[in-house]
C-alpha cells in the first residue's frame, strides 16, 4: 500500500503521463481500477488547471503596460534626455562603491584577526567609511531621480488621457483634444451648471483679450443640468456675442470618460469631487494651471501673449512650434474678424498641420 500512495504521488506531480496502477491477484482489482479511475481524474484536472495558468502568463507576459504608454515614455525621454545617463552612471558608482567596500570589509575582518596588521587598521576603515558614503549619496541621488522620472511619467500620462478625450465643436464636428494643439489653448471648467454660468457672466468684461489670446472656453456641468448662458441681442454688442459664442462653443463629448479623468485629477490633488475647478492649457497641451474655483480671466489677460506677430507662444515654451503657430495665427485673426463657424476655420489648419509634420 505504501508503494501505491508513493505511486500516486508522482503521477499526480505531472500530469501529462496517464497513471496506471498494475496490483497481483484478483482480489485487488477492484481497488486497483478505483485508484486508476482516480487518479486519471486529479490529473486531467491538475492539466487542464496548468494550461489555463500557462495561457493566462503568456498573455499577460505580452501584454504592454497600462499605466504608461510607451508615448508618454518618448515624451519623458525629449523631456530629459540625460536622465537615463545620469541613473546608469549613479548605479555604475554604487556598484563600484559596493564591491570596493566589501574588498576593505574583508580586509578589515583579516586585520582585526591578525595582530601584525594592526597598523593597517585606520587606513582600512577609512576606506570602508568613503566606500559606504559613496553608497549612500550615489543611491539617494538615484531615488531622487526615479522619483522624478516616475513623477513625470504620470503627468505626461495624465495629459494623454486628456488629449485622447473628445470635443464637439457643432453637430457635425467631433475632435479630440490633441488637435488643438498648437491652436488654441484651452480652459476647462469642471463644476455645477450654476458655476458654469457665473463664470459665463464674469469672462464678459475680457471676452476681446481671451479671443487674442486664443483661449477657448470647454465647460463640463457634473450635475447633468445644462448651463445658461445669455446674449444681449442689440446691434452693439452683435460683434461682442459673436466671439463670446465662439469662446464658449466648444462642449464635451463622452461625459463619461471626462468624469473619470476628472475624478482622478481631483483625487490625485485632494480635492472634493464636488469642488468646481478650472484647467488651462498651453498651446501645446501642457497643463498650465488649475485650481479651486472661478478662473481668473484678468490673469489669463495679463499672462499669455497675444496669438499674432511676435509674441506668438513666447511664453508656451521652446518646442519647436514657433513657425507652425505663426502659420496658424490666421485662424484667430478670422475667428476676431467675425467668421461664422469655427469647424470651418479648424479644419483646414489641421490638415496643413499634419502635412508639415515630418515623417517619423
């Protein structure tokens, strides 16, 4: 019986051989057919179960990282090309520092043991006192620059979520965020329909430096009420209510999807989901600024450049959009002089801008 249970035990731990158990005499072969049937049993079970793990593994194996795109991962690497330098040379010293204390601990050890070295003593623990600082000043540096790179990587992370998000323009023109890039910088609202609204009534006083500035307005009510927002209709402010109406034209679509990255943003910066905020944008689809509460229109008046002459993305940051933004101020000098619908005006700059990118 006991060569039996050992039998058992090793056709059970693979599963791919089919056990048969041989047993003397009759009066065994009932037993004998119960422990084979058994034992068949466990291991077609144990097989099926180590194919599905093995499945499992492979996909998962193959299967890119969720967390960071290998984009946002580019990104990181223009952002900060030497950084990958920086933390293998910080590693390279730790190791060298490492193994060169571990050569002055052994020797060390052979001193202290031998009391004809006891002179050599000091220089020893000297050694070992450099080696162990050089460890610990190369792998604080190396923590720090992970912990940035790691940093990095989730915001760049966060504004590709973002511009994969969608905006309506009209009925008939969807586009993500990532085209407006180098088009308009963009501030979004997140709140009631109230805040919406009250925000509405004070960009009134600043709606002719926002539309120079090329900022659009992209107001998200989390309560599901829509927000009102109200024209004087009169021959005066005609011109007025034009580029109001295309500051404020652009709407989200999927709320679903905005709720989410919202929700995240507000967790990742401990903010109550129900607190209102706003977000501008560069021309470039950084994240600018954000906070609690009503824009500051003034601000974004006395701050960002005018989109025209010059001055065009001065303070956006040097990356290499300069010639394409001054090509693309037309678009706002039309928006200004009155042009009746804004899908028209993005349309044509988009596809001239993708004919310019050069080829990767």
């Amino acid at each position: 019986m006991a060569a039996v249970v050992r039998l058992s035990t090793v056709t059970i731990a693979l599963p791919n051989r089919h056990p048969t158990v041989k047993c003397p005499g009759v009066s065994r072969l009932i037993n004998c057919r119960k422990f084979n049937s058994l034992f068949a049993v466990i291991s077609s079970i144990r097989q099926r179960k180590s194919r599905e793990s093995f499945s499992v593994t492979c996909s998962a194996s193959n299967k890119p990282s969720p967390d960071v795109s290998s984009t946002a991962k580019i990104r990181s690497e223009v952002l900060s090309p030497f950084r990958s330098v920086r933390m293998f040379f910080y590693l390279a010293f730790i190791a060298s520092a490492s193994l060169g204390g571990l050569i002055a601990f052994t020797q060390l050890i052979g001193a202290l043991a031998n009391s004809t070295r006891a002179a050599a003593v000091p220089d020893i623990l000297k050694g070992l006192g450099i080696d162990i600082g050089a460890v610990s000043i190369f792998a604080f540096l190396y923590y720090r620059e992970n912990g940035a790179k790691n940093a990095q990587l989730a915001r760049l992370s966060r504004e590709e979520s973002l511009s994969n998000l969608k905006l309506r323009i009209n009925e008939k023109k969807i586009l993500p965020v990532s085209a407006f890039r180098g088009i308009a910088r963009l501030v979004i609202l997140a709140g009631p329909a109230s805040f919406i609204s009250e925000s509405f009534k004070l960009s009134e006083p600043f709606v002719e430096g926002l539309v120079e500035r090329g900022v659009l307005v992209v107001p998200f009510a989390i309560d599901g009420n829509s927000p009102v927002f109200e024209f004087e209709e009169n021959e005066e402010t005609k011109e007025r209510n034009s580029k109001q109406k295309r500051l404020w034209q652009l709407s989200p679509v999927f709320s679903r999807e905005w709720s989410k990255w919202l929700d995240e943003q507000k967790k990742l910066a401990k903010v109550s989901p129900e607190s209102p905020v706003y977000m501008s944008l560069r021309m470039d689809g950084r994240v600018r600024g954000s906070g609690v509460g009503y824009p500051p229109w003034n601000a974004f008046v006395a701050q960002l450049p005018p989109v025209k002459g010059m001055w065009l993305g001065l303070l956006d940051g040097m990356d290499g959009r300069e010639q394409r933004q001054q090509k693309k101020a037309g678009f706002f000098q039309d928006l200004r002089q009155g042009n009746e619908d804004l899908s028209t005006d993005v349309e044509p700059f988009l596809k001239n801008s993708k004919q310019a990118q050069p080829k990767r």
